[in-house]
C-alpha cells in the first residue's frame, strides 16, 4: 500500500520536474500563468533583455483589471484614467502580450475581468492544476482542487521564461468546518471566522485544505470565496476537493477539455486519502458561525456583527482600533457609514450580486451613503444585466461601474476618502488599503447590502428574513 | 538578478508594530511603474509624508539617515498581505538591506531573497535585544549564518540554503533555472502525449 496523500501532495507531485533536495529547491511546472498589468511590466523586461521570449503563450493568459477605470470611456472616446502613468501601464501589457503572443482579455474583450473571477469563469483553472499569477489572491483557483498561489515579478519572469518555478513543498493544514451554515451565513462569513480561529499568519508556511460538510455545501462561489482569503491567515494557497458541484459549475465553459468526461473522471480522484497525515489540524463548528466584520486592521480581527469590539492585547490592537475610531467594549453597530463597495475577487461574482440585489429591492440606499457595485467580471456585468439586478442596485441609489479591482485595491481612481468608514466585500482591511487614512469594515455582500440600507453596520438577516415572509 | 551579499555591519532602525503589511510598505497607487527604480520615496509613504507631500517630522524614516541605518528591525508578521515586489524594491532602494524580524511573511522572503533584501527570522530574545540598543552596530555575516554585536554571543540564523547560495555567489536563478531546460522538455513530452 503507497502512503495515503494528502490533495496537495497528489498535485504537487503530479508537477514535480525535479525533486527538491538540501541544497536545491524543486522544479514545479505551471500549467496555468495569469497575468495582470500591475505585477508583469518588469518580468517581461528582465526575459526580453536576456533575449527570451514567453516559452509557452497557450498557458499564458491575460487580463486587465488593477489599474483600469471603471466607468466608462467619455464622450471624446477617452478612457478615464486615474493618472498617465495608469494608462502607460495598461499599454504596456497590450504590446507586451501583442509582442509574445500571450492572449490578453483587453478592453474590447467579452472575456475581461479581474483575473481570479475570469480564470474559472473561462474554464481556465481547471481542478489538479497548478496556477499562479503576480497576485496574492490567486489561491481562489484552489476552489477547484488546483493549487494556486501568489508570486512575486521576479517569479513571473521565471514563468514566462520557462513555465516552471524554483519551490520548496509547504506544509499541509486542513480546516474542517462541520455542520450546516444559518441562513444568511455564507462562504465570506466562513472565510472570516476561519482568519479569525487560525490568526493573521497562522498559516505562513502552509497550504490549508478547507474540507467538512459546511465546506461541501458551498457553491463554487463561496468556496472561490474561501479560497481567496487563504493568504489572509498567511497560507499560499487554499485547496478544495473536487465534487460534483466543480464538475457541474464547469462543464461547458470555453477552454474545459473537450473529452469532458474522461476529464472528470481524473478530477474525481483528486481527494485526500483517508489517513493522510496533515501537519496541522483545525475544526470548526460551521452552525455557529454568525454574519461576520472586522473591528480592527488586520483580517483575522472579525466577530458576529453586534459583538463589543475586545479590549485590546497588544500595541498593535491598540493601534488599529484607535485607527478604525472605535471603543473598545462598544459594538461597531452604531458608527455611521459612508462608503459601501460590492465588488472584488472575493465578492464580485454572480451569486454576491443576486443577494446584494434581494436586499436593496425595493429599499434605498440612505441618503449620504456612497454605494458602489463593481461586477468581476464582464461576464457577471452581462449575467446581472440580464436579470435587471442593475436595476435594482441603480432604483436603489448604487452605482453601478463596468468590472475591475476597483476600491479592493484604489490604486484606479476608486477609493475612500480620507477618515471615511466603508463596509467592503473586498479582502483587505489594512490601514490605507481602500485609499489613504480610508478605515474598512470586511463583511460579506449581504451584509453591505444590508449595511447600504441602513446606513449603520447590520446583520443582513433582519432584511433577508423579511423578503422570506413577503 | 540579486547583488551579492556577504557582510553587512550597520545599525538598526525598528519599527516594533506586529503585521506591518506591503501595502504600509508601498501603498497601491504606486504600483502603477514599469520599472523597478525610484521607488525609495514611496516606502512607507503614509507613515512618512502629510496629505499635501509634506514631510513628517515625527516619522523615524524621516528623521534616520538611511545610509548608516540599513538593517530593518520589525515586528512580528512583517510584510504580510500583497505579493507585490516592489515591496522589497521600495526598501531597497530606501537603503535597507537586511529586514530582522520573528516572523516574516512567505512570499515576501522569497521576493526579498531575490532581490539581494536579507529577511532573516529571530527568536523574540533576541529580537528585545536587538530592540534595546539601537545605536549598536550590528553585523550579519551570512557565511557565517550569524548575528553578531559588541560583545555578546552571536546568534545563528537561517536561510533556505539555495536563496543563501545565490545571494553569496551573486547566482543568477532564472539562469539556474534554465539550465533545467531538458527536464522540463521531457517532463511536457512526458504528460502531453498521454
Ligand atoms: S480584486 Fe483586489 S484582491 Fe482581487 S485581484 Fe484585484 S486587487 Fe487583487
């Protein structure tokens, strides 16, 4: 009998070109490279000073999304760019792609979007993979039982130049969390109070397997959604065992496999087996997890929306509740919000807008509240569009932008302005994140949705409830 | 390419706050160069400048000359958050060359490593110590794997051994890499003909 393998070991393996020893760290291969403007301009520099060109552009592929606005072009045709040097950066990646012939989801694309929603959406990302792109957040893959995880420029030349990568193995952790989700919990909820269990680096040196049956129950969404905030507790990557919801949430997409089922067959096999040993071991109760946000300046300081804010343990907690404008031993219920952002690799697909939308029908925004919906994808614009979500976000008093990282990461024009409190479905709270001297609530679309209404932070099930009883 | 590294006596400048994350280190909306240079001015940013450009009095990378001053000392989890290289570009170009701390995010140690920026990880002891005497030179000598300063014992650490490799020899990686070419063509022949 082999030894039982853990999912990661099954697909580390599968890639190892050559094996890691003291003194060498392993060749990984890389099925699947995205690319994005932000983090690529100084790879392709460094390959094309040494002569080279991108080794395997049908692995390759890219999208724009950090940097480019997201309302549309003006009546001159201009794009609004926040500063020249945006727009430098979005050419860049147009000649750099048109030069190595790297497909590129541009501006004229119907494929765009931020790369981690349109990856999966393409059938791009694929389960057994392994992908990365210059982006912490590329753990998001490992909803599909890819392994996925971040790089920094230098590596993305070593990518581009050769499609492999120079890795040491991490260590395993997995994250069972049990039980049926309440209503009005969803995969962000989960996310948050998994950062909050494991800590802000308590996963460094890991990939965390996310598993039990509140894990299983997630749609391919939630678990995207999982996945992504791997990296907020420090691991690099998230995985998730393939199922039935993977191979039904894929089948039809562009750039699947065409014998699908034989394909599926594979990805069936890409679980962990029973007695694989993990070097780490957390459990957590999926039923009592309640609607989550965060109080301070780091991801993993999320409680139940209502809880007191704690008294601080550190300088640092300190610090950041000072920063947030809070007290400890007080709710964050009753500070006044100004700015609301649906959107993100997180929490910028399809079923986010739909519960975002069951909250705000019929109801408005409150009057001084910004809200801001950003679709993830050109793919998620078209879908909302065709349901009238729009609608109902526009009739509700949002705006509704074209896709983009948008206030996720405000480096595009988007951003909170100094000393404004928002509620964001985005993956970062840190000082300045959403724009300088910004402070940022984490919480999941419903209850941005929900916090848009009232203007305060709310727990979205006061409004979900009610739209069951109509 | 990374510059060699071999020893490196300087003193420390410490920024004790836990969780200092990349986008303290460079705040997004510098992130829209091309290049690697000149992004000096914008580490830490926020903590350094007002609204209007202004300088920070206050702020210790304001009031520090950077060029006897290149060993960072900082607290635990530095350098979480975004995978963004211009993180260790901007410290580098600050004058930093060293970053000491209990816990260093992954992705940025590789970063780092690869751009000649040494993360080297301590215990907390060590760490108070280094703490308490800011004006005692240091120096790291990575032949050596150690710390040493004035007269106390010197203290080991540890570098993944190729990244050491590489920063002592001034080894070119993506090169290294390459020279796995013939693997790598195998290892495709070997899957794409399945
Ligand atoms: S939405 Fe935010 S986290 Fe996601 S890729 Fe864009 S900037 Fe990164």
């Amino acid at each position: 009998m082999p030894d039982p393998k853990t999912l990661f070991d099954k697909v580390w393996d599968a890639h190892v070109v050559r094996t890691e020893t003291a003194d060498t760290p392993g060749v990984l291969y890389i099925d699947l490279h995205l690319v994005h403007e932000v983090t690529s301009p100084q790879a392709f520099s460094d390959i094309e000073a040494r002569g080279l060109k991108v080794r395997r552009p049908d692995r390759t592929y890219a999208t724009l999304d950090h940097s480019t606005p997201t309302l549309p072009a003006g009546v001159n045709g201009l794009k609004p760019y926040v500063t020249a040097q945006a727009e430098a950066q979005v050419h860049t990646l147009e000649r750099n792609c048109a030069a190595h012939g790297v497909p590129l989801a541009g501006w004229d694309s119907d494929d765009r979007g931020v790369v981690h929603v349109m990856g999966p959406e393409l059938g791009l990302t694929q389960p057994g993979m392994t992908v990365v792109c210059g982006d912490s957040h590329t753990a998001t893959h490992g909803a599909f039982g890819a392994l996925a995880f971040g790089i920094g420029t230098s590596e993305v030349g070593h990518v581009l130049a050769t499609q492999c990568l120079l890795q040491r193995k991490a260590k395993a952790m997995r994250v069972t969390v049990t039980g049926e989700l309440q209503r009005g919990v969803s995969g962000k909820d989960v996310a948050l109070a998994v950062i909050a269990a494991i800590g802000f680096g308590g996963g460094t040196g890991y990939v965390i397997e996310y598993a039990g049956d509140a894990v299983r129950a997630l749609d391919m969404e939630g678990r995207m959604t999982l996945c992504n905030m791997s990296i907020e507790a420090g691991a690099r990557a998230g995985m998730i065992a393939p199922d039935q919801t993977t191979i039904d949430w894929l089948r039809g997409r562009k750039h699947v496999p065409v014998d699908y089922e034989a394909a599926t067959a594979e990805w069936l096999k890409l679980s962990s087996d029973p007695g694989a040993v993990f070097d780490n071991e957390v459990m957590i109760d999926g039923a009592a997890i309640q609607p989550m946000a965060t109080w301070g300046t780091t991801p993993d300081a999320g409680a139940p929306i209502g809880s007191p804010v704690p008294q601080p343990q550190s300088d640092s907690d300190r610090k950041a509740i000072a920063y947030m404008g809070f007290t400890a031993g007080e709710a964050t219920t009753s500070q006044p919000v100004d700015v609301v952002f649906i959107g993100s690799c997180t929490n910028g697909r399809l079923p986010d807008l739909r519960v975002a939308a069951e909250v705000l029908r019929g109801r408005k925004v409150k009057p001084g509240l910004r809200m801001l919906v950003v679709p993830g994808s050109e793919a998620v614009r078209r879908d909302a569009e065709a349901e009238g979500l729009d609608q109902v976000f526009i009739a509700a008093g949002a705006e509704w932008r074209i896709p983009g990282c948008s206030m996720c990461i405000a480096m595009n024009g988007d951003f909170v302005s100094p000393g404004q409190l928002a509620v964001s479905t985005s993956n970062r709270n840190f000082e300045g994140r959403q724009g300088k001297d910004a402070r940022t609530i984490l919480a999941s679309p419903a209850t941005a949705a929900a916090t848009a209404v009232a203007g305060v932070l709310t727990d979205p099930r006061v409004y979900l409830n009610e739209v069951e009883h109509v | 390419m990374s510059e060699p590294f071999q020893v490196l006596t300087s003193k420390t400048v410490t920024l004790s706050q836990a969780n200092i994350d990349t986008d303290q280190i460079i705040p997004a909306r510098f992130l829209t160069t091309t290049t690697r240079e000149g992004l000096g001015k914008a580490a830490f940013h926020d903590w350094r400048y007002e609204e209007d450009g202004s300088e920070k009095p206050e702020a210790i990378l304001n009031r520090i000359d950077p060029g006897e001053h290149r060993i960072l000392l900082a607290g635990k989890n530095f350098a979480c958050g975004s995978s963004r290289e211009h993180a260790p570009w901007a410290l580098l170009d600050y004058g930093f060359k060293a970053v000491i701390s209990t816990e260093i995010a992954d992705i940025f140690t590789s970063n780092a490593l690869k751009n000649g920026l040494l993360p080297i990880v301590v215990s907390q002891a060590v760490w108070d110590d280094l703490a308490s005497q800011p004006d005692q030179p240091v120096t790291i000598d990575l032949q050596a794997n150690q710390i040493q300063r004035g007269n106390a014992e010197p203290v080991s650490f540890g570098v993944e051994s190729f990244a050491r490799q590489c920063l002592l020899d001034g080894v070119d990686t993506l090169g290294w890499l390459q020279a796995n070419m013939p693997e790598i063509e195998a290892y495709e022949r070997s899957r794409e003909t399945v």
